[in-house]
C-alpha cells in the first residue's frame, strides 16, 4: 500500500493550495484581459500584449527576482502592504502562489481570448435586441459560450502551477511547511545524500496528480461540449 | 408606426433611406446589397446612422440633432435573423423566454402558449437548438422576439437559408402572425414568392435607397419600376378569391373585379382571398372575341395605355373591371392591331400559365 509520509503529505497539500489559489485568484483578471485583448482597440495594446505574455518567455528565476523586488517586505509595494496592513507576502505560500499565477497567466488569457475570439458576435447582438444590457449579455451569453476555453485555460494554469518551481524558489524559497511545494521538496531531496527513493515516490506524486487533472478536464470539457451540442 | 429617415456611410456605399410604415406586415424588397439589412440593422440600435431619425410608435429611438441613441436592448423590437442565432448553450424554452423573462409583468402582451400554438413549436421545448431543423430553428426564433412582446418584429429574409420545404413550413405562420398578435412587421427579402404571400406594403430598394413605396399590388403593377422588380418576370399583381374546385375538369376558379379566371387545379380553400400574379407575357390581345380557342380566360377589357419598350416590344395596359392589367406584345403585333387607348379589346389568358406558385392566399392588411 502506498502511504504518504508526512513530509509528502505536506509538500502535495501546498502544492494543491498554491497552484488552487493561483488559479482561482488569477480567474477574473485572466478572463477580463482576455476580453480586452480580444475585443477592444486601444492605444498601446501590442505592449499589454507583450506584457502579458513575457512571464511565458523570461526565466522564471527573472520573474521571481522581479516579484521579491516589487512584493518583498522593502519592495515598492510590499513595503507598504507591510508598513499599513501587516501583510507580508515574500516567504508566505500566498507568495509561492502570486509566483504561480503570474508563471501561468500567459496560458489562462491565450486559451480564454482565442475562445472569446471564436464566439459568434451574432449571439451576442441578438441578446441585446431581447432587451439584456451588454452586462448581463456577457455573463448569460458570452460567458457560457466562452466556459470550453476558460476550462481549457484553468486547466493549463493549474498544471503549469503545479510545475512551477524557479519563480517560486527565488521569491518564497523553500520553507517546510509554508512554500516547500512537491517540485521545491523533490529539489531539496535531489541535493541530499540517499534520498533518491524518496524523491522516486514525489515523481511518482506528481506524475498521478498531474495525470488526474489532465483526466478531470478532459471529463469535463466533454461534458462542457455535450451541453452546447444538445 | 415606423417613421425613419437615416443616412448612413458605410465605405463607398450610402443608404439613405426614408420610410412610414402602418400596420400589417411591409416587405423591403431588393437586391443584395440595396441596403435592406443595414435599414433593419439602424433600426434594431445594431448600427448607427450618420444622422438621420428614427421612431416607433411615437418613441424616439434616434435623433442625431438632439443626441438620441437608444440602447438596442431598451428599444423593445423583436429582430429575426437570417440565421436564427438561437443560443446554443440553452434549451429552446430558454430560449424562448430569454427576452420574456426580462419583461415587467405589465410590459408583456404577448402569451407563451399562444405563441407555442401558433408556431407550432411545443413538442420542442426540451430540446437543444443543435437537434433542430433549418425550420423548427426559425419558427423558435420568430418565437423568441415575439414573447419580448416588441413594438415591432424586425425580420432580415427569415427564410433565405432554408430550403422550399422548409419555407413552405414557415411562411404560413409569418402571415398569421403580424394578425394574430397585432404587431407590425419589417420584413427584409429578396424572394418575390415571400412579397406575394407577405407582404401588404412594398418598399423598393435600390442601391441603398427605397425606389418605390406603397401598397404591395400598386408598386409590382407599375410599369415603370421594371427594372427592380423585374428580375422576376414583370406582370401584374391582382387580388381575387377562389371560388371552387372543379374535380371533372380539374380547374380551379378565381373571381376578381374584372370577371373570372380559370387555372390548373390547386388547394387554396374556396373563399380563401388571394394574390394572384400573371406575368405580362403570358397575355395575349385580340379585337374580336375569338370563338372556337383553347385559351380559357377570354376577359373583356379596355386599352388604358399603349407605350413602347426595350426589343422592339410594345406595353400595353388593360383595365379589365377596374383592375390593371399589364400585357406586352410584340411591335408586330401592334402594327397590325394598331392599338389605341379607349378601344374596347379581348384580354386572353391560357389557364395553364398561371402556376401555383403565382397564387398566394393573401388576406387583408391587419
């Protein structure tokens, strides 16, 4: 019987929590980008473009140094999340999933945008002429056509969350506990004398977690898919 | 009901439109590319005229010298697209209640079930829009504009991509509907079959302006709106009503001001008021009354005008019992018959030239 060992358990729980939140907090802002990007015109919109993108281009290691000089307790806006509500970010698992998200944005707003990009405008105009607003348009209409691509999106982030490890590492470190998700402690185990079974069992770990999210949201995009066919 | 008179740029092309329509069902008849959708378009709030105005029944929708631009979703008109644009993600009886459930109890005129039984669409409540046929999707579409109980049904060539069966399926129910329920309707085609069977006004478009307005058998029967009517074989468009069925000869007979006409057997119930058309072509004149002819319609009538058209063919109007109609005969012919107004001719027309598809029960305006 494979039973997880405390140190196991603990690494899979943050690494699930992290890459959670990363995924949940980054939502809104992924889908209300993706909107911009695929629907609005404005001025400097190829750099938000670029922007948006680079974190899937740059080292991760560069990201996180970037994150620990913006967010860190003397950072621009760390600082001040500090000195006026005693948040601190840096070292926190808080931290590890900021890093996460931001690795992951790039996937999120690519796979939303292209399905924003493939909605019938058509749809959309004939709600307006049923009397919806264009808010109420969007969330009872564009929204629900969009949900294969947010799902898509939400799926990609998720696993390269899970993955993430040079954003993380450089900005939260590695503290049992806090921000030691299951890549960081097989890392460490990497760089210890005799602790190549044990960081067998956190491949085989990951490689099954991994496996089940790929699985869950080929599940549900069929589902997802069922449901606009009929 | 519908007051407008709009101009609108779009590229090289200009509409420039002006337009009153009442009540019963008005028909923008025209080519692609005339500029009948973008009218309907400026109509719904989905494009913006450059300037111009825009009213329905009595409510300003558009004014650009007093900076009126109602929100498409506060104008309440029921838009009926070519491609039905049901949402796919919803049942059809979502879909039908999609613009119904975003209605105040007071502002809703317009009764679910009615609305099923007339369209014939409750055996598809339950359904996806996907497992339906070109036509069930347009019968859910018009329902759904109509239960937003709108001022007036906007409908942008409903049946164009359907096939014969299909229309044949939907048309009916388009004609009961703007009775039925006591809305008005712009109706947007470029299929003369549909005007017939539709339509109670006409409006003309050509090249992003309306050419021509009035009543639907006034503006086909005028000689000189050829050019844009006539992409369909020019004639006249009379009113009649179906007198019987003779199973013997299998003749059906129609009756209008003008005396009776005889054609190939159809199903229209007898009694059924119609709208007939034949082709000017298809009328021949003589001076005498032939006696012993094959050709069934023999109808006393008086020439109203003579005047020449294009090829060497002579226009000849006949006023048979008060109705127009319209022949064209060869320059030869007229050479010999020597035609002039005020002379007391014969109208002849074969029964079998008048086809089914030339009759179209067609009631009064609502």
């Amino acid at each position: 019987m494979f039973t997880l060992t405390s140190l196991e358990q603990e690494a899979l729980y943050l690494s699930l929590l992290v890459s959670g939140w990363a995924v949940v907090g980054s939502l809104p802002v992924g889908i209300a980008c993706a909107w911009l990007l695929a629907r609005r015109e404005f001025p400097g919109k190829a750099l938000v473009d670029g922007l948006i993108h680079l974190p899937l281009v740059l080292p991760p290691v560069v990201v996180g140094y970037f994150l620990l000089v913006l967010l860190g307790r003397r950072g621009v806006v760390g600082g001040a999340l500090y000195d006026w509500f005693g948040i601190t970010i840096a070292f926190t698992w808080k931290g590890a999933a900021i890093a996460s998200a931001v690795i992951a944005f790039p996937l999120m707003v690519r796979a939303i945008r292209l399905s924003l990009e493939g909605v019938d405008r058509g749809l959309e105009q004939a709600a307006r002429t049923l009397g919806c607003g264009p808010v109420a348009t969007f969330f009872s209409v564009t929204l629900p056509l969009v949900m294969p691509g947010i799902l898509t999106g939400v799926i990609l982030a998720f696993a390269r969350s899970l993955s993430e490890f040079g954003a993380t590492i450089t900005f939260v470190s590695n503290i049992p506990g806090e921000t030691r998700t299951l890549p960081i402690a097989l890392y460490a185990l990497t760089q210890v004398p005799g602790g190549d079974e044990a960081a067998l069992r956190l491949c085989i770990i990951s490689v099954v977690v991994a496996f089940a999210a790929l699985l869950a949201a080929e599940i549900l995009s069929r589902r997802v898919q069922a449901r606009l066919k009929g | 009901m519908l007051e407008l008179a709009v101009t609108r740029r779009q590229g090289t092309f200009q509409v420039q439109v002006e337009l009153n329509t009442g009540t019963g069902v008005t028909a923008l008849f025209g080519p692609s590319g005339s500029g009948k959708t973008s009218v309907i378009n400026m109509v719904a709030g989905l494009s913006r005229p450059d300037c111009g105005r825009i009213v329905v029944d009595d409510k300003v929708l558009f004014d650009s010298t007093i900076g009126i631009d109602v929100a498409p979703e506060h104008r309440r008109l029921g838009y009926v697209f070519q491609d039905g644009r049901l949402f796919p993600h919803l049942s059809v009886r979502s879909n039908l209640n999609f613009g119904l459930n975003r209605l105040s109890a007071s502002e809703r005129r317009v009764d679910f079930d009615a609305v099923i039984e007339v369209l014939g669409i409750g055996h598809l409540l339950d359904r996806r829009p996907a497992l339906l046929s070109g036509g069930e999707k347009q019968r859910v579409a018009i329902g759904r504009a109509l239960l937003a109980s709108p001022r007036i049904l906007l409908m942008d060539e409903p049946l164009a991509a359907l096939d014969s069966n299909r229309k044949a399926e939907v048309l009916p129910f388009i004609g009961a509907l703007s009775k039925r329920f006591a809305i008005p309707i712009l109706y947007v085609s470029h299929s003369m079959d549909e005007v017939l069977s539709l339509a109670d006004t006409l409006v003309l478009m050509d090249q992003g302006r309306a050419a021509a307005a009035g009543p639907t058998e006034e503006v086909l029967s005028r000689l000189e709106l050829r050019a844009l009517t006539g992409r369909w074989e020019a004639g006249s468009v009379i009113r009649a009503v179906v007198q019987g069925h003779d199973t013997e000869t299998g003749m059906t007979r129609l009756s209008f001001a003008g005396g009776t006409l005889a054609m190939a057997r159809n199903h229209l119930p007898p009694g059924a008021s119609v709208r007939l058309r034949i082709h000017a072509s298809d009328i021949a004149i003589a001076l005498d009354r032939p006696g012993r002819v094959s050709v069934r319609n023999i109808l006393p009538a008086r020439v109203r005008s003579v005047s020449a058209a294009e090829g060497h063919m002579v226009d000849v109007v006949l006023d048979c019992g008060g109705t127009d109609l319209w022949a064209q005969i060869s320059g030869c012919a007229q050479a010999d018959l020597a035609l002039q107004p005020g002379m007391e001719v014969h109208a002849m027309i074969k029964a079998l030239t008048i086809a089914r598809g030339d009759v179209a029960e067609k009631g009064d305006a609502a």
